[in-house]
C-alpha cells in the first residue's frame, strides 16, 4: 500500500527535523531527501492527475444530468399532451376508447383544492440544534413556519361552510389503460 501525500509529507518533516545541523550535506542526507522528494512529486503529479480526471468526470455528470433533466420535461409534456389527446377522444365515444389489445377509459380524480397564493421558499437552512457543535448553538435562530390545513379547507368547500374567494375544488381527469 502506497503512503498518502499527507503521510509522505510527515515523513519528511521528520526527516528534515531527526537531521543534525552539522550533517546537512552529508552525501546520505542529501540523497535521502532527494529519495523522498521525489516519491513526493510524483504522489503530487497522481494527486493532480486525479482531481483533473474527477473534474472533468463531474462536467460530463452534470451535462448528462442537464440532458436527463430536459428529456424528463419533454416527455413529461409528451405524456400530458397524449392524455388530454386521449381524454379529448375518449369523452367523444362515453368516455371509453377500445382497441385491438387496450381499453382506454376517461376516470375522474378526487377533487382537490386549489388556492390564489403563491407558498414563498424558505431562505434559511433547517438544522437541529441539539446536533450542531456546541460554539455554533448561540446563532440558532427559531423560525415559525405556517401552512394551509388543505384538507380542512377541502371539508370546508365541500361542506359550503364559507364562501372562499381565493379557495376552490377542482376535479382533474386521468386516461386510464387495461389491457384486454
């Protein structure tokens, strides 16, 4: 097993320190230190060779994640373009479309509630204090955060307990495939 850079780079701080100063050119010494240089650059060349393959590994991870990530949106779009295509179709023959192998039918989802607001993102970082080091525990800042009881404003639209201006049910569809 080959010594780390850190390691290498102790060994000669002992080296440089276990030499008496009337033995600094010592032809031993000298070739010793040279020895140990040398194992030293080398490590380093491998070290930088390394971080620059991890480097450009990384580039081409993040641009195959890029395309990933846009192909995901496109066939995300393709999918959602084919079913409203499909739901279109299938409310012209009652909601049943039927082929050679599949039976296409139009399926209602429960409804959900839909709102006029636009939640904000969190600008600070959740941390659990008990687990943070001790010295940084003194800037722990307590933050309330306050949600909407979806399903309490569900009951209470359903229920026509209030009028809501800014609250709604919606119904969506969904195409839903069987084989024959």
């Amino acid at each position: 097993m080959t010594d780390s850079l850190y390691q290498m780079m102790l060994e000669l701080d002992e080296f440089i320190d276990a030499i008496p100063e009337e033995v600094v050119e010592h032809k031993d010494v000298v070739s010793e230190f040279d020895a140990i240089m040398e194992r030293i650059e080398n490590k380093t060349d491998n070290c930088a060779d390394y971080l620059d393959f991890c480097r450009g590994r990384l580039e081409e991870l993040n641009l195959k994640k890029d395309r990933v990530t846009n192909a995901i949106k496109s066939y995300n779009s393709k999918v959602r373009r084919m079913q409203d295509y499909l739901i279109a179709c299938a409310k012209l023959n009652q909601n049943v479309l039927v082929g050679t192998s599949y039976k296409l039918k139009v399926q209602k989802n429960p409804p959900s509630v839909k709102a006029n607001y636009v939640p904000q993102k969190r600008s600070y970082e959740t941390v659990s204090p008990e687990l943070l080091p001790i010295d940084l525990q003194p800037f722990v800042k307590e933050q309330k955060v306050f949600t909407i009881n979806k399903q309490a404003l569900k009951n209470c639209i359903k229920e026509g307990e209030m009028q809501l201006e800014n609250a709604w049910l919606e119904q969506s569809e969904r195409i839903v495939v069987k084989e024959k």
